[in-house]
C-alpha cells in the first residue's frame, strides 16, 4: 500500500496519539479500551475531514482550481476543516450547509463550526433538508465556472475514494502504533455517516492483513443501507489502491441503534457520553458523531459485547466545536 503515489497535502498534525482510557476502562468494567485521537489533526480543531482533505485538496491543486466547494449539514465538521484548509492553500471556499434538524435556534445556526467557517473566509448559503446535495452543488459550481472559476467539488463529508485514501493511511498508522509499542488491537469502534472514514479504514487493515474487525456506529442510516454504502466505497478505494477484492462484505459491519430520532438530533445516551468522556478522560465529544459512537461502545460493553481482556480502540472523529452549536441541548 504506497500512498506516496497519490497527491497529497501533508498539512495534518501526524500521527495522531493513541491513548490509553484508564479511569473510563475501570468504570465501565470491562475491555481495555485506548482512544485513537483524530480530533487531534491540527487546522482549526482537527477532525477526521482532514486527513481526506490531504488528499482532496491536493487532487484540487493538480487540477488548478481556484475555488473549492462542499457541501454538509448546518453544523458540518467536514465544511469547517474544508474552510481552513482552503484558506491554509489560498484558495476561495464556497460551501452549500442543509438544514437537517430544523432546529431555528441562534446558537445552532451561527455558532460553533458556521462560525469558524465565515472566520476562515469562506462563504455559504444554505438548503433546505431532503435535496440532493451534491446536485445542488454542482448547479452552483456551473454557476461559478461561467464567471471565469476553476471549481473544485467535494462531495460531502469527502467522502469518495480520494478521500477514503485517507483512512486507508490511518490504517497504516494505526497499525506502526501499536506494533511499536506491542499492542494487540481486538476492535476498532467509531462513528460512521457519509461512509469515508469507515471505508477507508477497512480498506487499509485489509490490505496490511490486520485482522482487526471494525464497527461502524451509524449517526444516520439504517444498518443494511450503511453497510451497503461502505462496502461500496471500500470496493472502489480498494481498486484505486491495486488490491481490488481485498475488502468482502462480510467485513463491513454497521449498528444503527444509536442513531435516536435522527442526523444531528442529539441523544440522551449521547449526552451522557460526552459528559462520561469529559468527566473521566478530560476529552471533549461532538453531539453529532462522537458521542454517538461513545455511546454505542459503552452500551456494547455494557451488554457484553466486547470484554474483559480484550482491547478496544475508539477512533475519535473530532467535532467538539460542534458543542457551542448545541447548547440547549446540553443544558437540558
């Protein structure tokens, strides 16, 4: 797996600490659990975005665009980390923000990432929820382009085998980190939405035979639909990578019983994870994706599904800014 062949950016804070939960591992009596920390990444907070933007925004680059868009949901990490990158490049950023929750608070609507994205210079405009967004981007790419720009989409959360590179590199990193320090990984857990991040991952632990099974804690999809869509994108990263058919379906694995009323619509369980990792470990979750995978890997542990002796490693997607967007709901 050479990633050096590919265009990239190197321009996140790598490799991330992997960390070891000790106060988290003794209240909830069971795994060992270690927290993989990509809300470390650098470029206003960090967050997994970045590490497919170094492959995005560098695609972008050798293409010769002059101005990247995106698009994502009104308190989007990958629109915020896609602003900051562009104005670390010199690059305009135009991004297009759906109102999934139809939530009309100001907090929500002008705090927390939307406002990191107007202070890193870039523009957006906003949609109401159920279009494609993605189609709705590229009408205002053409828009953009017949005014003379070189435009540069993103699909949301950049999620497409570009972007999936990298995971497949996370995977990579993961597995030097605990090779060097002797330490045997029986699972991986993280949050799991526009699908990159999962089938990036899987891709690389395949392709380095790791045999380390991944869950993938859904934020918005149902299970079959979730693992449909990763297994897909696995496919297409795997034939970018030269190991077609490394990845099969039954490596995919999806749980959607986190997922509460819906995307970006916080959980009472979720909430109770973001105060559990902040009250033990000092670590800030995000209500969208974070604490929802904390969530799903506390209940896991509480039923039994992962164990004593065992180890598990939480993969910390980033998003706490996100929190200054949910006051009320923290509140509560």
């Amino acid at each position: 797996m050479h990633l050096a062949r590919f265009p990239r950016v190197h321009l996140a804070h790598l490799p991330t600490p992997l960390e070891r939960m000790d106060r988290l591992s003794e209240a909830l009596d069971g795994p060992e659990i270690w927290i993989k920390r990509d809300d470390c990444t650098g470029l206003s907070t960090g967050g997994n975005k970045t590490r497919k933007l170094e492959f995005l925004m560098a695609e972008a680059q050798v293409e010769g665009a002059d101005l990247v868009m995106t698009q994502g949901a009104t308190q989007s990490n990958h629109a915020r980390q896609t602003a900051a990158f562009a104005a670390r490049l010199g690059m305009d950023c135009h991004i297009l923000l759906e109102d999934r929750t139809g939530y009309k608070d100001e907090n929500y609507n002008h705090n927390g990432n939307v406002l990191l994205d107007v202070l890193h210079g870039a523009t957006y405009e906003t949609r109401n929820a159920g279009l494609d967004m993605n189609a709705e981007m590229e009408s205002v790419a053409e828009n953009f382009r017949k005014q003379g720009k070189r435009v540069y989409t993103i699909p949301g959360g950049g999620s497409n085998t570009t972007g999936a590179l990298g995971y497949a590199n996370c995977a990579l990193e993961l597995v030097g980190q605990a090779n060097d320090r002797g330490l045997v990984i029986d699972h991986i857990v993280h949050a799991t939405g526009s699908t990159g991040t999962q089938a990036g991952l899987v891709t690389g632990l395949k392709a380095l035979n790791a045999n380390i099974p991944v869950m993938g804690i859904s934020v918005r999809a149902a299970k079959e639909a979730q693992e449909e869509n990763v297994f897909k994108l696995a496919s297409a990263t795997a034939d970018v990578l030269g190991c077609p058919g490394v990845v099969s379906a039954q490596d995919i694995a999806a749980n959607s019983d986190y997922v509460g009323e819906g995307y970006g619509l916080p959980t009472e369980a979720g909430i109770d994870a973001i105060r559990m990792f902040a009250k033990f470990e000092g670590l800030l979750l995000d209500p969208v994706y974070s604490s929802k995978g904390a969530a799903g890997l506390i209940d896991l542990i509480r039923k039994g599904h992962y164990k004593k002796g065992e180890r598990v490693v939480f993969l910390h997607t980033g998003g706490s800014v996100s929190l200054f967007g949910y006051l009320n709901a923290l509140s509560a």
